[in-house]
C-alpha cells in the first residue's frame, strides 16, 4: 500500500509539478504577450519610428524651436508669350525650345525678328552724326560656355584658384544659357566699355532708342532687379510699343514683366 500509495504519490506529485510548470509557462508566456503587445503600442504611437532612421547625435541638443513662417516654393516662371519679351537673366534659363533666324548686320549675326529695327536706329543715330556699331549680338549657348572657360584659365595663369577664378570670372560673364545674347535680341554699342557712358552715341541711344524698339537693358539704378551690374553699351529689342511704355514708366524688363502678370 506504502510502495502503492507511495508511486501514486510521485505520479501525483509529477502530474502536479507537470500542471504547475504547465501554467507557470502559460502565466510566463501571457506575461510575455502583455509586455509584447505593450511594447508594440508603445512603439506605434511615435509617429515617426517606422520613417526615419535613429540619429545618435540627435538627442544631444534640443531642436531649436522657429517662429518663422517657412518661405513658399516659388512658381517656376512663366514667359510672356510675345515673343520679343522674352526673358533671359541670372535665373531664367533661355527656354529650350527658343526658336531664332538670323541675319548678319555689319558682320554681326542678330534676330532676323529686329533686324529691320536695328537698320532703322543706326541710320537714324548716323543722320543725327553718331558714330555707332554693332560689337556684339547674338551668341550661343556653346559660344558663351567657350568665353567663360576662356576667362577662368586666363584667371588661373594670373594665379588664382580655380574655384576663385570660376566666380570671379561668373562676376562679369554670363553661366551658359543665361546670357540675353542667347536671343539674338541683344546688341551691345562700340568698344563694350565704361567710355561708352560718357559718349554722345549713348546719350542719344538713351534718348532715341525707345523710338525703335529698344531699351537700355542694364541701368545702373536696376542692378539690383537685373542682377547685372550697370553696362551702357547693351540694349535690347522688345518692339516700339513695349519700348515706349518702358521708357515712359521706368522700368526694367523684370519689373515690366511683373506690371504685366498684374
Ligand atoms: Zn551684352
């Protein structure tokens, strides 16, 4: 009975200790799933844990908190569709599909759009007894690229760094596909100097060339508008009617084109 009650004993004791490990597990595996599911909430409120990669660093400095209102994206520019106000400047990029013909004046290629125009002002600038020519007119984009490298390895044999002599050399020329000279739509007067400002052909230019179609592209008081700094040796064709209503209002072609979105 001993021996009997004694196995029947430890069988009990086995089938206890079996059921007590049994449910120790099950507790340990509901304790488990609690602190899981605990975590996973946890885990699911931070909004951003899924997005973004840990920074280590990150939590060393508090975020600075801005009051500034963020800048909205600026709408990428849209041209006016007359064709002679087109803009070309700093950050207008001269429009991929810009379709132009040209027409050698004087041995300079311009718009076949100004040319008569252009033949106009001069004679009337030489009946007047100015002594104009054409230096420069249209130009492409490869041209100005080949200008610019010229003028940043003249810079570098002069002893400047590259990167120096890229902006310096980006100062006074044009980024390629920048230049209004892209247009065919842009004449600049005689020798290209500051000399010109003083000159009778540019105070006559100033007084007449609206008449034609032109503008004085680059005032000294616009600099800041154009982003070019003062040059009296280039004008640009825009046609008479533009010219005229320019002129009278004092504006430059970035403020005239802004009157006309109004
Ligand atoms: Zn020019």
């Amino acid at each position: 009975m001993h021996r009997e009650y004694s196995i029947m004993d430890r069988v009990g004791s086995h089938i206890e200790s079996v059921t007590r490990r049994r449910d120790a597990k099950q507790a340990l595996f509901s304790a488990f799933s609690v602190v899981a599911m605990l975590c996973v909430t946890a885990l699911l409120a931070q909004p951003h844990f899924m997005q973004e990669p840990v920074e280590v660093n990150a939590v060393t400095e508090p975020a600075p908190v801005s009051t500034a209102v963020p800048a909205a994206t600026p709408e990428p520019f849209r041209q006016n569709e007359e064709y002679d106000l087109i803009l070309v400047n700093g950050e207008v990029k001269i429009p991929g599909d810009f379709e132009l013909r040209t027409r050698v004046f004087d041995g300079v290629e311009v718009n076949t759009v100004m040319y008569d125009a252009l033949c106009r002002l001069m004679d009337a600038g030489r009946a007047d007894g100015c002594r104009l020519w054409v230096a420069s007119g249209y130009r492409s984009v490869d041209k100005q690229a080949e200008i610019l490298e010229r003028a940043v390895q003249n810079r570098i044999k002069d002893g400047m760094s590259e990167a120096d002599a890229r902006a310096d050399a980006l100062l006074t020329i044009q980024k390629p596909g920048h230049s209004e000279h892209h247009t065919g739509l842009a004449v600049d007067f005689n020798d290209v100097s500051y000399t010109f400002e003083n000159s009778f052909e540019y105070a006559w230019l100033k007084e007449n060339a609206a008449k034609y179609g032109f503008v004085e592209r680059y005032p000294a008081d616009k600099a800041e508008t154009t982003g070019i700094e003062y040059e009296p040796w280039h004008f640009r064709y825009v046609g008479e009617a533009h010219a005229k209503r320019m002129d009278k209002l004092g504006v430059c072609l970035e403020e005239y084109l802004s009157l006309l979105e109004e």
